[in-house]
C-alpha cells in the first residue's frame, strides 16, 4: 500500500497541476477580462474539453491495462497510441468542419480555426503521463505536468493582461500547444524502443477491445458532465456560463482525487484476482471519501465569502451553485470505473453515462427556466445520482456479491460522521467576524485537524494507512 500510497500522491499532484489552467488561470482572468469575455474564454475550453474527449477516446488511457497486460512490449504500444489518436483526432476535426460548416458557422460560435489547431496539436503525442503510470512510474508525470503547467498559466495570464483579448489568448494556447507537440515527437523519436522489443500477438485487437467500449463510456461521461455547461452557454449566454463555471470551478480537483487513485490502483487490480481486486478498490473507495468529504463541508460552509474573495463580487452569484455542486462531489467518491474495468466489463460505463446524459438533459430543459443557474446545477446533481446507482447495480453483477458486500459501509460512515461532527467547529461566523478573511484559512485548518483527530479517533483502517504513510514519507525526506 505504501508504493500505492507515492504514487497516488504524485499523480494527484501531478493531474493538479495539469488541471491548472482551470484552477489557477481563472483568479487571474477574472480580473483581466470583463465576465463576458471571460464567458467566451471558458466557451472555447468548453468546445475543446468535447473534442479532445472524442479525440482521445479512452486511447491513452488503455496503456494503463494493455502495457501491463504485454509488459515486454510497452514501446510499441506507445507507438500504436500514438498512430490511433493522430487517426481519431483527424477524423474528429474534419466531422467538426463538415458540421460547422452545414449549421452555418454556428455550431462552434466561430471557434473553428483554434478549436481544429487546439484540438489536433494537444491530444497527439501526449500519451505519456498514463505510458509512465503503467510502468509504475509516477515521479516523471510530476515533472512533466508541473512543467506543462507553469508554461500555460504564464502564458495566458501574460497574453491577457498584454492584450485584454480573449481571443489572443486562445491563440497563444494553441502556439503553445503547438510547440509541445513539436517537443513530444522529437522526444519520442530519441526514446523509442520498439524495434528491440517482442511483436505484439494481435497489436491492434486487445487495444480495439478496450478502447471502443471504454471511449464510448468515458466520451458520455465527459457529454455528461459538459452537458449542463453547454445548454447554459447556449440559452443564457456567455455571462451565465462565467457563472455557472465559477460555480463548478473545484471540479478539476475532485477529479484530480477520484482519478489519480484510480489509475493507480487499476493496472494493480489487472494483476490481482476478483476478491483481492475488490478488496484494493474497496481500500480506495474510502480513501476518496476521506479526501473530498472535508472538501464538501468546508465549500458548503463557506462558498459565499470565498468566491466573493477570490473571484470578485461581480461572481457572487456563483456561490449557490457551488454548494449544490458538493453533492456531486459526495457522488464522486464511489467510482465504479477502476472495478468494472479490471474485469474488463466496460459496457456498463456507457449504459450508465446514457441515462445520465439523457437525464440531465431533461432536468435542465425543465428547471432551468425555473431556477436559472441553480436549477442547471440540481439537474447535474440528479443525473449523477442515476450514473451511481447504475454502476453500483452493475457491479454487484459482476462480482456477484451483494450490497452490504460491496462497499467497506462502516468505515465510510465513520469518514461521514467524522466529517459532519468536526463540522461543528465551523457552523458559527465568529472565525470571520475576529479574523476576518484568514478566518476562513484558521477555521478550515482547525476543521481539518478536528477531522483527522476524529479518523484515528474512530480507528478507520483506511486513515490509519494514510497516516502511516504519511509517516513514511515525511522521515523518508527528512533522512
């Protein structure tokens, strides 16, 4: 658990960093751009965050099961990613040029040109983050998105407040894109190794396998949460759509979390039996609840001043969703994924996004005239609910165990009453009303102490092993 344990860390910090355009540039942008060209700015990553989906389709991410299903040929199947995106992602863009192109111009909102560059020069050759995880190497995907991180933050951030233009900027992104994609084919061709290793028995049909049902289900997950911001952009403007991203502006975090341990511990469950395999998953299960838990009562607490601080009074509007946004956070603890891909059951990942995406759908149509920005929320909220207790179901199928068998029930209770119990360390304003603002930072902090000692008070294995670990770490650095 301990090299589980580094290497959840590093990626967690290293998917952090890659989300970082998301969680860092907007501070700043808030400030740069007016809310409407801020809008803009985040309709464009929003276009691009659905391409780059359709582009990727699941590619990447299949190293993390077929590299250690063919340990002896980890190059070549570097290789064979690298020709099936550049084939996806061509076929992707000149779908998007024929649509545009029918709708008039008015499908992208004459994003064409930079979405078509955008999307071409960031989905090729970026395979590597999930080539080094599957080697059980986490240390460079640290180095690798910090850097790629740095780079698009300076970039934006400079391009913006030079030129107050959210166009420039998108722009320099794909410049930026550009020289990346530049960098990773020259890099490649230096590393590669494949013509030292085996031939692959059937090099293309294992990935195929894994790719079309897994794509398809995570495309539908990203259609399903992009759906509300899309509606949003597209029946109450650009301005709404600041809002509402502003709103959901911790989500690259949570994902971050759920993400990082789940590709983690999935090539380690496709080397394990189906009991030991869930066992692992049940350990990580817990884990996200211990992390995202304080995260959901801490922004449910404090999501007004918090915004209004950081963001600026104009996004004022924004708290409300991201409190409703904290039950989405809840549902996203309980990821079925990492289980039902060890067994190579993917289908009902795409069953499940479909009714979520179809649910979600309706809601918005429904709540939104109703109740604007917060109903799109609530109708995210409720189409997670549907995507969970779908895959739940499917996975008792497949492990053919039943509900009390499933999930470790006492240890995430123990997580929740911890959560809820420290929480009342919070509920009163005093910490703002002395302190001020860094009454917020003082109140999280002694929060999450209370929470923590409440962990090892309640003796939930799960926390015993983090801190363990944490241990570990901490004198591993100091010596």
């Amino acid at each position: 658990m301990s090299g589980l344990g580094n290497r959840t860390a590093i990626l967690t910090l290293a998917r952090l960093a890659s989300y970082g355009l998301q969680l860092i540039s907007p501070i700043f942008l808030v400030r740069l751009l007016s809310v409407e060209e801020f809008g803009r700015y985040r309709e464009f990553l929003l276009y691009a965050s659905i391409l780059q989906a359709f582009a990727q389709f699941s590619i990447n991410d299949s190293l993390l099961y077929c590299v250690p299903a063919n340990p002896g040929s980890p190059w070549r199947l570097a290789r064979q990613t690298a020709l099936l995106t550049l084939c996806s992602s061509l076929l992707v863009v000149l779908v998007l040029a024929g649509l545009d192109g029918w709708s008039g111009g008015h499908l992208v909102n004459g994003y064409l040109a930079p979405l078509v560059a955008y999307t071409l020069l960031s989905v090729n050759l970026d395979f590597w983050e999930y080539f080094w995880l599957a080697n059980g190497k986490a240390k460079p995907v640290f180095f690798y998105s910090a850097g790629r991180l740095a780079v698009r933050v300076l970039v934006v951030v400079v391009t913006a407040a030079l030129t107050h233009d959210f166009h420039v900027v998108i722009w320099a992104l794909v410049a930026l894109e550009g020289a990346r994609c530049l960098a990773a084919g020259i890099t490649l061709l230096i590393v590669d190794r494949a013509r030292h290793e085996p031939v692959l028995r059937e090099p293309w049909r294992d990935q195929l396998r894994f790719c079309i049902p897994s794509g398809m289900a995570s495309l539908l997950a990203m259609l399903n949460r992009n759906v509300s911001n899309v509606i949003v952009a597209r029946t109450l403007g650009a301005v709404a759509l600041a809002q509402y991203a502003i709103g959901r502006f911790g989500e690259p975090v949570v994902a971050t979390v759920r993400n990082s341990v789940s590709a983690v511990i999935l090539p380690e469950m496709v080397r394990k039996d189906g009991g030991t395999a869930l066992a692992l998953w049940q350990k990580a299960t817990v884990i996200n609840t211990i992390m995202l838990f304080p995260i959901v009562v801490l922004v449910a607490r404090y999501a007004e001043p918090l915004v209004t601080w950081v963001f600026g009074p104009s996004y004022a509007s924004a708290a409300v969703v991201m409190q409703i946004y904290m039950l989405v956070v809840i549902r996203e603890c309980f990821d079925f994924a990492p289980a039902l891909r060890a067994v190579n059951r993917t289908r009902p990942l795409v069953e499940s996004n479909v009714a979520g995406l179809v649910a979600c759908t309706v809601a918005m149509l429904l709540l939104i005239p109703v109740a604007g920005l917060a109903g799109a929320m609530i109708a995210f909220v409720i189409a997670s609910a549907i995507d969970v207790s779908w895959l739940g179901w499917r996975t008792l199928q497949a492990y053919k165990v039943s509900v009390r068998d499933l999930l470790p029930w006492r240890s995430i209770a123990k997580t929740a009453v911890a959560a809820a119990v420290a929480g009342l360390l919070i509920v009163s304003s005093v910490w703002t009303e002395v302190f001020g603002r860094p009454g917020i930072v003082l109140g999280g902090l002694a929060y999450l102490a209370a929470f923590a000692l409440l962990l090892q008070v309640m003796h939930i294995p799960e926390a015993m092993v983090l801190q363990a670990w944490g241990k570990r770490l901490v004198l591993r650095r100091t010596a």
